[in-house]
C-alpha cells in the first residue's frame, strides 16, 4: 500500500501536524497529512487530492519536494509511506478530519505519540528544514 505525505513547512521553520479522530486506526496520535494512493494516481495527485480534503488547502505540483520514504509492515500488509516538503500553499489549514492541528519544529515531534511509519522520518525532516 503506497501512503503519500506533506511537511508542510511554515516560514518559521515549523511542520504542520495533524492528530487522528477517534474511532480509526491509531486514534490520537500525530501524523503528517496525506493519505492513500488510489489506482490510476500518481503520489503527487494524491497528496494534492488528499491536502485538500484534510486540509482545504490547494497545493500546486511545483510546490512539492520529494523528500523521503519509509517502510513498515502493517500485518499482513505493506506500506510504503513517502514524504514531501512543501512550503507553498493557498488557503489557511483547517482541521477537517483531524481531531487537531498543531504548529511543531522537527525536532519536537520526538516527543510526540506518532505512527510507526512517521518516526524514521522525523531526523531526516530536522536535516532538510
């Protein structure tokens, strides 16, 4: 299962993420926003698809920077999660399935309760922001 993912980078340096509504999978931890990868899309479809359904902001192709992936086993599944920077959108974020959004440098979400597929993440983000 391919996962697409933003860094949505604010001009202080800090990412946007997103806690999960109750009633799903891992239900209150913090994630970056983005989702699936349906059949006939590209990643960057996706996650444009995706931002604006989470987020109700509209994000241009250009503004996304392959950043990094990973990979974790999800029972008897696969998921292959990759990341992209973007520091440029239209709109202001808004929580539309999120439980909430927050504002965090890379080097916070540390301490955060995040998925097992964002964590890898987290130093590679610190390096490029």
């Amino acid at each position: 299962m391919t996962v697409v993912a933003a860094a949505l980078v604010d001009r202080d340096g800090r990412v946007l993420l997103q806690q999960r509504p109750p009633g799903g999978a891992m239900p209150g931890l913090w994630e970056f926003p983005g989702g699936k990868v349906e059949p006939g899309e590209t990643p960057e479809a996706a996650l444009i698809r995706e931002l604006d359904e989470e987020l109700g902001i509209d994000v241009d192709h250009s503004c996304l920077a392959p950043a990094c992936f990973a990979s974790e086993a999800l029972g008897d599944r696969h998921l292959l999660l990759l990341l992209y920077v973007c520091r440029k959108w239209n709109g202001t974020p808004t929580a539309l399935h999120a439980r909430a959004l927050q504002w965090v440098r890379p080097a916070a979400m540390f301490g955060l309760a995040m998925p097992p597929a964002d964590r890898p993440l987290i130093g590679l983000l610190d390096a490029l922001v």
